[in-house]
C-alpha cells in the first residue's frame, strides 16, 4: 500500500504532468515501457520467482518502481530545452524510459510472487476473502495518492508532489524487509525449498507456452487481454476524460479536478475488494467474472458519455465505475485461478502476461492517438473489449461452482482412488 501510494499516483499522473512539463508524449511510452517490460518478463518469471527468496523478489520489484518515481522527480525539477546534461532532454527520454522498462520486469516479478504469497496463505473456502482483503488494503493506495495529488498539485509544483512520492516509495523499501514466509491455516511454514519444481530455465518457458494450447484457459486469457486493455484505458487517458469537462485553462485547477476524480476511483477501488471477495466464496464465480467484466464496459460507455456532454459528474460516475471494476476483476481472477487450476505459478504468469499485453495495446493506442482526440480512443478500445469478449463467451465453461463445491470435487476424487486401492 505504501509503494503503490507513490507508485499508482505517479502512473495515473505521468502522461498528464509530462504533457504539461513540455516533454510530449514521453509519459505515454513510459506506460508503454512498463507494459513491455512486464509481457517479456512473464515468461521466465514462474522460473526465477521460484529460484529466489521472496523478500528479494518484493525488495527488487519495488525498487524498480521506485526508480521510475525517482526519474520523474529529476524530469519535474529540469526544464524543457535545457541543452546537455542530467536535464538535457535525450537523458531525460532515456532514463525514464530506462526505469520504465525496469518497473515491467520488476513487476512482473513482483505481481507473481505476492498471487502466490496470498493464496499460500489460504484455504479453499478463503482464497476470495485473502484475495479480496489483499485488494482492499492495497487500493488503499489509491485514496491516499490521489488525495496527495489533488491537493499538492492544486497548490505546488509537481517536482514537491513527486518529492513526496519518492518519500512514499522509499519507506516501502524498508517495510518490505520485514515480510514473514506464507503461513497458511495449518501453520506450516512454506519454504521455497517445499515448492520449488526440479526444472530447468527452458523446461520452465516451455511448461507456460504449453499453456497457450490448452483450449480450457482461453476464456480465462480473454479475459485477462481484456482486463489490462481495461486498466491502460484508465490510466492513459482518464486524465484526458475528465480535463475536457472542466471548464478552467488553469493547470492547478485542472489538475486538481483529475486528483478529485482519482480519488472516487479510488474509493471504488477499495469498496470492491471486500464485498467481491466475500461474493466469491459463496457463489458461481464464473457468472461473477462475467459481471465484473461488465463493469469494466459500464465504465468504458460512461467515459463517452462524459466526454460528449462535458459532464464533470459523469466524468466522476466514469471514475468510480473504472475503479470498483478493476478491483472486482482482479479479485476474480486471483480466486478463479486459485480455485480453478490450483493456483499454479505459470498460470499466474500467464494471468500478468495476457493482462499486461493489454496495457500494451491501450498504451500504443494512447501513444499513436492525440489526447485531444479521446472519442477516436475510446471507440478503439471499445471495439478490442467487444471481439475479446465475444472470445471469452465463446470458450467460457457452461457451468461454475462456488468453493465449497471445489472442495467435495476434490474430496470424490480422494474417495474414488481410496476405492481403487
């Protein structure tokens, strides 16, 4: 929560500051470059997460954010135009493209392990209560980034806001030092040592390649693709939505209407952690992924709307729409693949793989699409959302099962080969 205060703030904020700051589109291949960064690195990520101990894997993976904060801090005090040097404006492109590209293959690293952390901590009838929990407490983030950039940038220059960023992330640096091992209910300690599979780093690619041959996850990549093409719509060009319904040609002013919008993404953000979570463990959750993917399209309409009537209000329902659907889908993908295929690390990778392809696509978009051109942008991405989720209807599994059914499954296949014996 504490990275991600820094972390999330300076994503959301990125295209919109450096736009403002002179540097163009640099912020949009930022996204870009972490998105990139990650896609690569999900597939040998189940290998190395299994090779080196967790608190290395959560310290490395945040120091990669952490260094895209720090370039944004240099690029806010420099000035455009400034000839050679640390604020000349090829080391500038180049180190926040450097740190951007760190930030994917940080993550990745990152995202995987803590899927695994959290459901090493449950059982079967708590992985969407864990998952949900986790999320919560996570996009807690969002509140309190945002609240930081609605009211520093409404009243200081954005190199003080990334100042303050960069205090956030480098507390968190400290704090994950003192991560514990995954207790699950038992009490058992699980040591690396327990999980890690006698495989080579080729053995490991070619075990999540396979993946992509197996008809019953497709409905689960679509899903995925269609998730990150979702959250990079956001992040990229939420911004943009809600400037064009602000009726103010001050920047501050401006600035802090994008901040105030965040900040009710936030809150939904946070509301759909628990209450999905607590959903998953006592219903379908097939059906409840399918409802989750619906809100992210909710949002994806409401953001037209907005832009079409110049409704700050409905620009803030967009927000809030956005930001409940990307918890609640997240929530749902954890438990589905924890419940569904047992929580294996290549699935998992596979779930930051197809999810970051996504952003890589909404990022490219952003990055070939004007920002003053938003309704070209949001038909793009509407018309991606509706082929992936004609793919995910179509290898959807006909029936779900709530947890408890998860359990008796596995239980009648125990009875079965006691049988056999």
């Amino acid at each position: 929560m504490t990275l991600f205060t820094a972390y999330i703030s300076a994503q959301n904020l990125i295209s919109q500051i450096y736009t403002q700051l002179g540097y163009g589109r640099l912020g949009q291949v930022c996204l870009f470059c972490v998105a990139t960064g990650t896609v690569l690195t999900c597939l040998v990520a189940a290998h190395i997460v299994n090779i080196i101990p967790t608190k290395v894997i959560l310290i490395g993976g945040a120091g990669a954010h952490v260094t895209l904060i720090a370039a944004g801090t240099l690029t806010t005090f420099c000035k455009t135009g400034t000839d050679g040097g640390i604020c000349g404006f090829t080391f500038i492109f180049g180190l926040n493209v450097f740190s951007a590209l760190c930030v994917g293959c940080g993550g990745a690293l990152l995202w995987l392990r803590q899927s695994t952390y959290v459901n090493e901590c449950a059982d079967e009838n708590t992985k969407g209560l864990f998952n949900g929990t986790f999320w919560s407490i996570f996009q807690t983030a969002q509140i309190l980034g945002s609240t930081l950039a609605a009211f520093m940038l409404g009243r200081a220059e954005p190199s003080t806001f990334y100042c303050m960023l960069l205090v956030f992330g480098l507390s968190a640096l400290v704090m994950l030092y003192f991560v514990q091992p995954p207790v699950p209910k038992n009490n058992q300690v699980i040591t690396q040592e327990t999980n890690m599979p006698k495989e080579t780093l080729s053995e490991a690619v070619k075990k999540f390649v396979r993946l992509f041959g197996d008809q019953q996850y497709y409905f689960l990549f679509s899903a995925l693709f269609l998730s990150g093409v979702a959250i990079g719509s956001y992040v990229n060009f939420l911004s943009a939505y809600v400037t064009i319904t602000v009726d103010s040609d001050d920047l501050k002013i401006v600035n802090q209407c994008v901040g105030y919008a965040l900040m009710v993404l936030a809150f939904g953000e946070v509301g759909a952690g628990l209450s999905m979570g607590k959903l998953a463990d006592k219903y379908d959750k097939l059906k409840l992924f399918t409802i989750t993917i619906l809100l992210n399209e909710v949002a994806l309409l409401l953001s037209l709307i907005a832009v079409v009537s110049k409704s700050y209000f409905i620009a803030l329902l967009c927000a809030l729409f956005f930001g409940y659907g990307d918890t609640a889908i997240q929530t749902m993908i954890n438990a589905v693949i924890g419940s569904m295929f047992g929580g294996k690390a290549e699935v998992y990778s596979a779930y930051r793989f197809f999810q970051a392809s996504g952003m890589v696509y909404a990022a490219l978009l952003a990055v070939i699409i004007p920002r003053t051109s938003p309704i070209l942008y949001i038909m793009a991405i509407a018309g991606t959302i509706m082929v992936f989720h004609l793919l995910y209807n179509r290898y959807l599994p006909r029936t779900g099962k709530k947890a408890s059914d998860y359990s008796l499954l596995e239980e009648g296949k125990l009875m079965t080969e006691l049988k056999k014996l």
